[in-house]
C-alpha cells in the first residue's frame, strides 16, 4: 500500500488478477501464450512489485517500518504483540532516525515511517498517523534543591551561557550538562522545542541512551540532563517547566511544554495489512501497551 | 612430492584470503569516507574543531587531540609500571613467583573492555568527581583505564624482549663486579631495548583503538580540552557513539574519522616495525 512508488503504480496492474495466492504464478499465464518470454518477464516484474509493496493480499511478505529510534522500541513493542496475535504476518521494525524514515515512506522504501518529529510543509502531502506522545523531561539530581525551570533558563544552560548553579540561588558549582548525540531522536526534538536554532554547547557530554543519560545524572549532583518523560524513574527528579511537571495527564492536556507526537507516515492512507496494524495500535489495547510503557496515549 | 604442493597452494590461498580481507576493510573504509574528505576539504576536516555533522559542519580536531592526550596519559601510567612488572618478573623473581605472576597478567588481557568501563563508570569516575572535582567523567578517567588495559601488552612482550638478552651477557657483568640492578639497567635493558620499544608502541595502538571501556569514562564532550578533569571525545568513541544514526554526509564524516585513525595506527605499526628492524 504505502509502498507503490512511481514505477509501482504503472505497473502494478497485474496485481488485482492475482490476488490471494502468491502473485506472479497466477498473473504470468493469464496474459497470452503468444511471446512466452515476454510473458514471464511481465511476470517477473508483477512479482517483484508485489514483492515490494505492502499488499494487504500477500500474507508472506512484511510490513515494513523504519524510521525513529525515539520511536523504536515502541514500535518493536506493538509489532511483537501484533505478531503473536497473527502469526502469519511479519513486521520488520527498523531504525534510522525520524528523517530517514520519512524519506523511507515517501520513496517507498518502507511502508511505514516511524517520526519523532512533526512533518514540514514539503512532507504534508504523506498521511500521517499520530500514535502517542511524549514528553521530555528535564532531569537532575533528586539532591539538587531546584524544581522548576523555564524554557529560556534550559536554553540558556544549553547554550552555554550559563554554566553555574549560582545563577538558580543554589551553591556555586559548575552545571555538569549531559546531551545526546548527534542524529539522536531525543536530541532532535529536544532541539526543536528548546534551543531554537542555537547549538548546544560543546562542553556538554555526551551519552548515546536514555538510559545512560539518566544513569549519569543520577550520579552526580550538579548535572542536568533531558530523557523522554516515560523513562523518568526516582532515582531522578524531573523539573516543572514554569510549574508544570511531566506527568501524563499534563502532556495530553498540551500544559506540558516539552511535548513531542510520535508519528507513523505512509505515502498513501493504509490499506490492508497495514491498515489492521495501524488500527490495533490505536485500538485501547494497543494505546494501553504504550502508556504502559511510559508514553502517553493519543486516544 | 604431489601432496606436498597441494598442501602448499591451499596454504596460500589461505594466507591470500586473509590478507585480500584486510584489503578490502582498507579500500571499503577510504571509499566510504573519501568523499567527505574531498567534499569539505582535508584542512577544514582535521584543521577545524566544529563538529556538527548534521549541521555541515565536520571538524574532528578536538577529537584527534583528545585521542593523543588520552593515550600519552595512558602510556604515562602504564609504560612505567608495565615495565617495572616486566623487568621484576624477568629478572628479579624466583621462578615459581614467575610460574604463577605471568599467567595472573596474561588473565588480565582477557577481560572485555566492556567490563572496564563498567568498573571506571561505578568506581573510578565517582572517586575522581568526589575528590579532584569535574564531572569526574574525564580526560583523566580514560587515562587510566587505557593505562590498566595496555599493561598485559606491555608486559608480556617486554618480558619476552628480556627473556631474549643471552645468560652470557649477564654473567658477564656480574663477573665484573657489577650488583643485579647495575647489571639489569646497563646491559639487559640496553640489549632488550628495541623489544620494549616495540611492547610501547603495541601498547600504544591498543590504547588509541580502545573504543568501549573509552565511551563509558570519558564523557563524549565535543571540545578541546583544557583539563584532565574535562570530558573529552576520542576518534573511536566518536565513531561508535554516532554510526547508529548516522546517513549521507554524517555517516560519510564517520568513515573519514576512521581513515584518519587508520593512518595515525598505521604509523604507530611502521614505526614499531622500523625500530625492531633497525637493530
């Protein structure tokens, strides 16, 4: 479905007379019997094309998804659950970050995008399918008397230019500052919702998870750092943005600033297969396996 | 006199299949990463330290001094105890000390990276961030773990240049009046010298390739640093942390990072060579 690009369209023609069965065998000799070469070309290419796209009719073949590593192990999740419940399907869940995935959809080169970020306007011609959001949550040390903060004063330590707690009224000490790297999801919408344009400074660390962003901080008292709201544990306190905090109900309400929507893209709205994964993610089972693992549901 | 040639032939095209591989990774890694090094210019690429590979910027100079600075600290630890261990084990320690010493350090070779850094992150990097101060993951940090890891190399290759020097060399020196340590420092050091020059510089390359252990220490931060207690990024860890997400230019830049850490490792491994050659 999402996946018939330009060639795909034109040629998928043979497809509809075969439908059930696996594509090219009964396609190839309904044609004619005059040029058998040409015949079983014709046949070759109706076979290859249903090979690539994601026809409901063909229970073999999978659904491709690629797209956001913010969005991942989300997908992983569902597609596994999915899968249990219908054994004959098979969903290839993929990396590669929000851009690539989005490129994947519109070139066909997946059926579904998976995006952490909202598309541009030269991408809003893809349908896009919001299935959760999710916050980001500014983390610091459960030692660090601080509790709120604004968005400028996140900028601003992410900039940069400032790099002592003394500026918040606490005890003068260098801000150890942890970000993502580069290409990172997290990073990218952290990026997009905060520093507007500005790069983050190159003093700040690094670390390439979640995980060990959230390790570190929880650590060290003087650092202060950004993971995805639904992994915020007690190890670790999250801040209020101008007093609201992190919580589920927050961001669905959109009082939460730092709010992202996770997105699934297709070239064209989901048919078929596709479609059924689709709906069964926004199903209330399929939302409660998110909000269990920590998002927060569109629904 | 058939069977031998046969034997002979497969031999080769063993040895040929091993070396074509290296060749390969060689000209895949320059293919990949060319490019990149055309497109933005060899002076901007390791002349220039702004590194914002999804912005257009690829500038890894921080990063290839933060590698040389954290493997001098490395060798700066680890060079002289290696050597101390490996001269006491040579020369100084009865062979059953020696029987059970040697297989202990050989032990420590084995032990994965991974395992490590996981040791530096839960021990050392609190004891540096609560004592000497910073983030306590660090320039410092790294160094020291590097400094732990080369020891196996450079020991048991110094132990092997020692164990080399000829008994006459020895009995020679003491005949003349010489003690054990004036014998040791003047004649068997001298003698095994190119040996433990070549343990350096392997301990050398083993540290300036050490990715894992190097990732989880050093804090990752993108500047040059001013220091021992700043993060840093090392060219390995530069490469591992980003090629997850990396496409076109990015993952393009990576590969050029790893053609410049190939030529810095392929130098290390010449000059090794020329040394041992040499004498």
């Amino acid at each position: 479905m999402s996946k018939t690009t330009k060639t795909g369209k034109a040629e998928t023609a043979p497809c509809p007379d075969a439908p059930g069965a696996h594509p090219g065998g009964g396609g190839g000799p309904g044609t004619g019997g005059r040029l058998r070469a040409a015949c079983t070309a014709i046949c070759m290419v109706a076979l290859v094309i249903l090979a690539w796209g994601c026809n409901s009719e063909v229970s073999s073949r999978p659904i491709s998804l690629a797209g956001s590593t913010s969005v991942q192990p989300f997908a992983e999740k569902l597609a596994e659950i999915y899968m249990h419940e219908h054994p004959t399907c098979r969903i290839d869940v993929q990396g590669g970050g929000s851009s690539a995935g989005i490129y994947a959809a519109e070139h066909g080169a997946a059926d579904l995008g998976a995006s952490s970020r909202e598309l541009v306007s030269k991408e809003k011609n893809l349908t896009e399918i919001p299935i959760a959001y999710d916050g980001i949550a500014i983390i610091v040390h459960p030692a660090n008397p601080l509790t709120d903060i604004s968005v400028e004063e996140i900028r601003q330590i992410f900039i940069g230019a400032v790099t002592n707690w003394q500026a918040f009224g606490l005890p003068a000490h260098a801000i150890d500052l942890i970000t993502r790297e580069e290409g990172s999801g997290t990073r990218e919408a952290f990026e997009h919702l905060v520093m507007a344009k500005h790069e983050i400074t190159p003093t700040a660390m690094v670390q390439d998870s979640n995980g060990s962003v959230r390790e570190i901080v929880a650590g060290d008292p003087y650092s202060i750092g950004y993971i995805s709201a639904g992994l915020v544990d007690d190890r670790v306190k999250a801040l209020a943005i101008n007093g609201v905090l992190p919580t589920a109900e927050n961001i669905k309400n959109h009082t939460y600033k730092l709010r992202r929507r996770f997105l699934l893209v297709s070239l064209t709205p989901p048919t078929g297969r596709c479609k059924d994964f689709t709906d069964f993610i926004l199903s209330p089972k399929g939302q409660k396996i998110l909000e269990n693992e920590g998002l927060v549901g569109v629904q | 006199m058939q069977r031998e040639k046969f034997i002979e032939r497969v031999l080769l095209l063993l040895a040929l299949s091993s070396i074509t591989s290296l060749v390969l990774i060689t000209f895949f890694i320059f293919w990949e990463g060319f490019p990149l090094i055309l497109h933005t210019g060899l002076k901007n690429f390791i002349a220039t330290a702004h590194w914002a590979p999804t912005k257009g910027h690829f500038g890894i100079l921080a990063m290839i001094i933060s590698s040389l600075l954290v493997t001098l600290g490395a060798m700066v630890l680890g060079v002289p105890l290696g050597l101390s261990c490996a001269i006491v084990l040579a020369e100084f320690s009865p062979q059953p000390l020696k029987l059970v010493l040697k297989p202990t350090l050989e032990l420590l070779a084995g032990i994965p990276s991974v395992v490590y850094g996981f040791l530096g992150v839960v021990w050392l990097v609190p004891l540096i961030r609560n004592h000497l101060g910073g983030p306590g993951l660090s320039l410092l940090a790294a160094a020291v773990i590097l400094g732990i890891m080369i020891l196996p190399t450079v020991i048991s290759i110094s132990i092997d240049a020692l164990s080399a020097v000829p008994d006459i060399y020895r009995e020679g020196s003491i005949a003349l009046g010489a003690t054990l340590w004036q014998t040791v420092r003047r004649v068997v050091l001298p003698a095994a010298s190119s040996g433990i020059i070549t343990a350096i510089i392997l301990g050398m390359g083993r540290a300036i390739g050490e990715t894992m252990a190097v990732i989880m220490v050093a804090g990752n931060a993108l500047q040059i640093p001013t220091s021992i207690l700043e993060p840093v990024r090392t060219l390995t860890s530069n490469i591992a942390l980003e090629l997850g997400y990396a496409a076109g230019r990015h993952r393009e830049a990576l590969f050029a990072t790893g053609i410049v850490l190939f030529i810095i490792i392929m130098i290390l491994n010449l000059s090794a060579t020329l040394i041992t050659r040499r004498r």
